[in-house]
C-alpha cells in the first residue's frame, strides 16, 4: 500500500522535533559516565545527573590539568578517551605514555632541583618534579630511577592544619594508589617551615623500599 503524502511529512516534522532530543539524551548519558569516572578517579562533579554543571566543569578541569590536557572544563573527545576505565587510561591516543606517568611530566612542571639545591633523586622518593605556582602544597611527582611515576606527594604547612585551612581543590595523577604514607618533616629548601608529607604511592611499600 502507497504511502500518502501527508503521512510522509508528519513523519518528517517528528523526525525534525524529536532528533535535538535525542542528541541531548545521547550527550548527557556521556556526561553522566564522565562523572561517575571523575569521582572514582578523586575529582568530585557534583551530582552524577549527566548535567555540565559548575562542579562539573571544574572537576573535570582538575582533570585535565592532572592529565596534561588543556584544562577546557568541557568534556572533549583526548578528556573522554582518558577517563575510559581501561588500558587507554594510561596511553594516549599514539600509543605513548599518559601525562605525569612517565618522566619528565608535562605541563609546568619542573624538577625540583632545577629550583633549589638540593638532589635529584630523593632517596625513599625518587625524583621529584612540582610546578612552582603550587608551592609549597603541591602535588609533587616522584619518579623512580627507570622513569616512571611511583608517587605523588603533598607538603602541608603545620600553620594552615592548625588554621583549619581545607585543601579540596589538589590535582593528583589518574593512577591506582597502592597505599599512602603522612610523616612530618620540619622543613627543607623549598618548603621550609614545618609541614606533613602526604604520599600517594602508586607502588607497593617493598618497591618504594628501592628507592635509593
């Protein structure tokens, strides 16, 4: 049986209301994944509600910055592939290492004894790297001798623990925490009133025992 014309057009008409609709029903539902990735990686969105929000937006600009990516605050395609739960989470789109994964990291980031005296390798650390616009807090990126990244540390003055000062906004490396370690340090070139080391090891204790 011949189709009418008025049939086709209302068909049309549907297809032209409707397909906005499920493009938004198909971005929001990559929105909502991203969150649900963001906060098991550490940064909270917010709401898992597939809502580009504000929290949204700068949980996913912590993101990127941690990432080396270009901190948009909007869910691009390299944001997308790196947020997969999948081996694609520590390569790039060519196969090579992620960001902060390998030394030397990307971004600002610069070795720490390029910035004072002190070595360049920190024996039960490794080899340290920070970008200096977040002294003294960090993050710190510690590599061990072949290269890759074994730590990330955080140096908390004494003075903001007491002041009751929050630190709700650190960056950290997408990289599964083995363990993590807090011991006081009184001070060092870089860093020198009394702080707390705070080390996200990504390696186990026997492997970070190596690092000398």
């Amino acid at each position: 049986m011949r189709t009418s014309k008025p049939c086709w057009l209302l068909t049309g008409m549907l297809c032209l209301v409707l397909w906005p609709a499920a493009i938004a029903a198909h971005g929001d539902w990559q929105i909502g994944q991203a969150q649900e990735l963001l906060k098991a990686a550490g940064f909270d969105p917010g709401p898992i509600d597939g809502v580009l929000g504000p929290l949204t937006r700068v949980a996913l600009r912590r993101y990127q910055a941690s990432q080396g990516l270009s901190a948009t605050g909007v869910l691009d395609e390299a944001t997308r592939q790196a947020l997969l739960p999948s081996d694609r989470t520590q390569r790039d789109g060519e196969g090579k290492p992620a960001p902060w994964l390998k030394e030397p990291p990307s971004g600002e980031f610069i070795k720490l004894g390029a910035l004072f005296q002190l070595p360049e390798f920190f024996p039960g650390l490794g080899a340290l790297y920070v970008d200096p616009a977040t002294l003294p807090v960090g993050p710190f990126l510690a590599y061990d001798r072949q290269g890759n990244l074994a730590a990330t540390a955080y140096m908390i003055p004494v003075k903001d623990l007491r002041a009751g000062k929050a630190f709700n906004t650190l960056a950290v490396a997408h990289a599964k925490t083995d363990h993590v370690d807090i011991y006081y340090n009184n001070g060092h070139p870089g860093v020198p009133e009394p702080h707390y080391h705070v080390v996200l090891w990504y390696i186990s204790p026997e492997q970070a025992a190596t690092l000398q």
